[in-house]
C-alpha cells in the first residue's frame, strides 16, 4: 500500500510539473492579462503595465521571448552599459538587459513547452519593471539576488590565481 501511494505522489507530481505550454494557452493569457495590439498566433506586439511588450514564439525550437524596448544604445553612456552588464547577475534575475538592431531592451528567454502560466505572466511582469528601473535600481523584482560577502568571494576566486600560474 505504501509503494502505491508512493507511485500514486510521484505520477501525480510528474504531471504538475510538466507544463507543455502552447502557442494557443499563450495567446489566451495574454488576451486575459494585456491589450494585444497587433500580432498572429506566435507573434504578438502588446500593452502591458502601459509599456510596448513583444513576444515571439518558436515551436519547432521549443523557445520563447519576452522583450521589450528601453532606449536607444547610441543615447547611453558606458557607465549605464555597465550597470547593465552588472545587474544582469544581481538585480536583473530571470528577465536581462540585452542589445538588439541598436535598442536596449529587456528580455527574457525560455523553452516554450516547459513554461508554466504563473512563469509567463510572471514573466512579462519582470521585462516590463526591468524596462522601468532602467537609470535606476536597474531591477526585475524588488528582491535582490545573492548574500552579503558574495562578491568578495567572487573577486577572491577571480585573483586566486594569475593567468598561467597553476594553483597550489
């Protein structure tokens, strides 16, 4: 009895996690949670949080992107680029800063068929305020990732050791 009931959490705990998202659950979420403005199964332009969202969809991939456009590369100095780059791995988590055809966007990227309905709407939720706390927190969400002393560690792994010296 017990190893049915085993089998019978497992069966059931397989079946949650996968998500098999489609084109089509896709498209109803976003009827539901934004203004779609333009756009075909797959390919859609929309209004979310009043800002200018995309997403584009590759089943024969299994990939899917939310972006959306910030800023013009060429209206950015180097110190935003690089508060960028470093809020990639702290403040940006799932959703990233990215540059493409010359427009800083945020973007978030992920297999299509593993994505579940809370991710995707959580999703877009991140790209938009990725979009907003650009010049600012630079931030996807207000948590921020990683402890106190992380980047301490990360330049003491960086400098352990000099390009061609073998460590001790």
């Amino acid at each position: 009895m017990k190893n049915l009931l085993l089998l019978a959490f497992l069966f059931l705990s397989f079946s949650i996690s996968a998500q098999d998202m489609t084109v089509k659950q896709m498209g109803k979420i976003l009827k539901k949670e934004t203004n779609i403005t333009e756009g075909k199964e797959g390919i859609w332009t929309v209004e979310y949080a009043e800002h200018l969202v995309m997403i584009v969809t590759d089943e024969k991939a299994n990939r899917m992107r939310i972006f959306s456009p910030i800023v013009a590369r060429e209206d950015i100095n180097d110190a935003a680029l690089e508060k960028m780059l470093e809020a990639n791995f702290h403040s940006a988590l799932d959703a990233k800063y990215s540059i493409w055809e010359g427009v800083v966007i945020s973007v978030y990227t992920h297999p299509l068929q593993e994505l579940s309905g809370s991710q995707f709407t959580d999703a877009l939720k991140q790209v938009v305020r990725l979009s907003q706390t650009f010049g600012t927190s630079f931030s996807s969400t207000e948590f921020i990732f990683g402890n106190e002393g992380e980047e301490d560690n990360i330049n003491k792994a960086r400098t352990n050791v000099k390009p061609g010296d073998k460590k001790s």
